[in-house]
C-alpha cells in the first residue's frame, strides 16, 4: 500500500507548530504516516513524532538547509519508500523546497497554499487569482505533493507508540552555490505564519519609532507584529514584517489592523484571519469593509487605551 510521507520543517532545533498540522493531515488520511526530517540530534523529536509509523531521520555533516541537497534527498526518499503522498508546510522554505522536489520526482504534481484537503476522494482547495477565488483540484499523476496554509487544519491526537526508525545519509551532488554564512536575526520575533494573533501597522504609524506602541499591544497579547507595504515602504517597518500578497500569508484567529487603509494587496495577505478590527481615523477606509469590529478614531489613542485595559485585566 502507498504510504503518505510528511516533511517535517525545523527552525534550528525548534520543532514548528505547524508541523503538526500536517501530521494532522496524514494522520487523518488512514494511511501509513512516514514523517522525514534533517536532523543529527532526531532523538529529541521524539514525542512529537509518536504515533507515526516510521521516522526517517537524514542524519550525517552539515545540514544547514541547502535547497539543492534538501530536494535530492527527499526525492529520493518519495521513490524509496513509495511516499505517493507527500505534504508540507507553506512557509518560505516549503515554497522553496517543494517545486524542487516536485520537479526531481517523475510523474509527481504540486499544489501549494491548500485550505482544504479530501485525500479519499483525491480533491484538493486552494486560493487562486491572489486569493479572489477558490479553485478545487484533481491529480492524476502517481505522486501528490502539496503545502497546507498555517493555521487552518487541527492537529490530529494518534496513539502514543513510537515511530520505526530508518536513518538515511543525505544526497551530496555537486552544486554551483554555496552558503558562506547564516546571520540570524537577534531578536525572538514570532512566526507571522503561525501566530494566532497578529498586530500589523501601515503608513498610519507615521514612523518607525511609533511602531512600540503596537509592540507594546502584541506583547501583552503574545502576538506577532506585522506591517503593510506602505509601511515597509516607508521604512517604518523591516520586510520580514510585510503582510501581504507581496509578503507573507497570515492566517490567525485574530488580526488587529492599525492605521492600514485596506488596499486589495493587503488583504490577500490576511482575508482568512477569523476575525479582523481595524483602527482608522478614516471612516470611508475599505479596511472597514472587511473588519469584523471597526474602530473609528486616532490610533495614537485607541492603542494606548486597549494596551492599558488588557494591563488592567491580566
């Protein structure tokens, strides 16, 4: 029987939250969960990994990610084990890796960004035309690869039996890059595309200094702090922060816009969020439109007053 292979993404040594939604997925799927994953410590993985059948961990040298050496071994690995199946996350990285895998495996197809998944009856949703529209899928071809969106499938509970263990060498051809350094960012920001409560800023904001008022906010919520293009643009804000169809797809429980006007860029990037306020001094802003709670005001006052509430609660 086929089996369904899951690509277990790290950071560093953190193991994602989202990571467990795809093995939500295969879980569910009623076949035999064959989770891959890079790493020469695995064995520190291991309750996240129970209820799987086998782990296959790539073990051996440096596996800092290297796109080439990465799509290689997990091709070989989708062959090997008859992973006719195979999912990830759609993170930068997925994004990535995927089309590389899927373009290594003969007779495969990709589809990225899925928000619905019926693996029985081979039928998958995905967003298309920058989100205006949601287009179902058939594959045909005899290998399935595709990405889930964060934040949009459960987790699935299994049986807490350990995973058969295969330790496989990684692929290392030849290739015409190299990664010289790695520099990390200093400071513990929280992943946009898995956090469950989001605070974004835009050209309302005025500056970069007045960005520590919605710091401030989204520490208490323990929140990610992200931003529109206009205030990228404006340099209010860094790139890691942009939300949007040119940035990153959002999908949390909870999305406070802060002087974000709402253009149509923008809201591709965070129209899944279960629930949106907006807080513009413009009452005729399209953010408005969307939001499920509007607030209609300066910013520089609503924020402060909301952080001082919530200080008050907890």
């Amino acid at each position: 029987m086929a089996n369904i292979g899951v690509y277990i993404e790290l950071r560093g040594d953190e193991f994602k939250k989202s990571n467990r939604e795809a093995l939500g997925v295969a879980k569910r799927s009623g076949k035999d969960v064959y989770a891959v994953l890079f790493s020469n410590n695995p064995e520190q993985y291991a309750d996240e990994l129970k209820g799987v059948a086998k782990a296959i961990r790539v073990n051996g040298g440096d596996l800092t990610y290297d796109p080439v050496m990465y799509s290689d071994t997990l091709a070989k690995i989708i062959k090997e084990y008859n992973l006719s199946d195979f999912v990830g996350v759609c993170s930068a990285q997925g994004k990535d890796l995927f089309p590389r895998v899927a373009a290594k495996v003969e007779n495969s197809t990709l589809l990225n960004d899925c928000l619905d998944i019926d693996l029985a009856n081979n039928r998958f949703t995905k967003p298309v035309y920058a989100g205006k529209l949601l287009s179902d899928f058939i594959i045909e071809d005899d290998y399935r690869l595709f990405t889930i969106r964060p934040n949009v499938f459960a987790p699935e509970e299994g049986p807490e039996t350990q995973p058969e263990i295969a330790d496989v060498e990684p692929v290392k051809n030849e290739t015409k890059s190299k990664i010289v350094e790695i520099i990390r960012s200093a400071s513990k920001k929280i992943d946009l595309q898995e956090a469950e409560i989001i605070v974004s800023g835009g050209r309302g904001m005025k500056s970069k200094e007045n960005f520590v008022i919605i710091e401030e906010l989204a520490s208490l919520l323990n929140a990610g702090v992200g931003a529109s293009r206009a205030a990228v643009d404006s340099e209010y804000a860094t790139h890691d922060m942009q939300v949007g169809q040119t940035g990153k797809v959002v999908n949390p429980k909870l999305y406070i816009a802060c002087g974000i006007s709402g253009a149509i860029q923008h809201f591709v990037g965070m129209k899944t969020s279960k629930v949106i306020v907006a807080i513009n001094k413009d009452p005729e802003a399209p953010i408005f439109k969307k939001a499920d709670y509007g607030i209609v005001g300066d910013l520089f006052k609503i924020v402060p007053m909301l952080t001082e509430e919530l200080k008050k609660a907890q």
